[in-house]
C-alpha cells in the first residue's frame, strides 16, 4: 500500500473525525495524515460535528468519517442531517453495529462507507482511498 500512498495526493482534502474516544479520534487523525490528508478537524459527537460543518461552510470538508454511537447526536443522525442539507460528500461510518440491518440503515441514509469495529489502521486507510479516489487507471 505504501506505493499507493505515494502516488495519490490528498493536499486538497479537508477531513471532519466525529468521534467521542479520544484514542479512536486520534487513530482515525494518525492514518489520515499517514496517507497525506493533513487538515482534518475532530468533533466529539454529532452536534460538535454540525456546529463545525455550519462554520466551514456547504464545501467546507471533503470528507467526513463518524462514530455511529455518540452521545447528543447519533452518527447516523449527523448522516441524516448532513444528506438533507444537501451535502454529499464522502461519509465513512465507523461502528461497532456489525449487522446486515445497520449496513441496511446506513446505506439507506447515503452512508458511502461502512466500517465496522474492530478495524486495522491499514483497513480504514483502503477504505478512505476506495472513497476518495478511485484506483489509478480506472
């Protein structure tokens, strides 16, 4: 994957992490940036992440990554709120619901990818690259 990395550049990517766990946030930070995304922003819960979407504006981020269970407002309630403002940029749900249903769910609210728990940095960055830019040649 490390070729991968380096023929892709992500400088123009700005990243929102809506995760409550510190550890996780800072995980989830630590691989953005070992792929070359480096202006990532975090928020604690759903209402945080709202309040820093609203801030930077309809195009204020390009990609979104989000903890479905938070206090405040759930993830897939950011989801909801972040599709029926019209905003579809990527959105990687990161659960520890592994079932078919909640895939089911977030799939039906525009999710545009689903990780579940527990999950190697190495698989959150292929799923971050899958999302963001389609594999060279293609």
């Amino acid at each position: 994957m490390t070729e991968e990395k380096k023929k892709r550049s992500f400088k123009g990517v700005r990243a929102l992490v809506v995760e409550d766990d510190p550890a996780g946030a800072k995980l989830i930070t630590m691989v953005l940036n070992d792929i070359g995304i480096a202006r990532v922003i975090t928020a604690e819960d759903g209402v945080a992440a709202m309040e820093e979407i609203e801030k930077a504006g309809r195009n204020g981020f390009t990609l979104i990554i989000c903890d479905w269970n938070m206090p405040r407002m759930s993830g897939l309630e950011l989801l909801e709120k972040v599709r029926g403002a019209g905003i579809n940029v990527p959105f990687v749900m990161i659960t520890g619901r592994n079932t078919i249903d909640s895939a089911v769910d977030a799939k039906n609210m525009g999710v545009s990818a689903y990780l579940p728990k527990p999950y190697t940095p190495d698989q959150l960055a292929r799923k971050i690259m899958e999302i963001i830019a389609p594999p060279m040649g293609v």
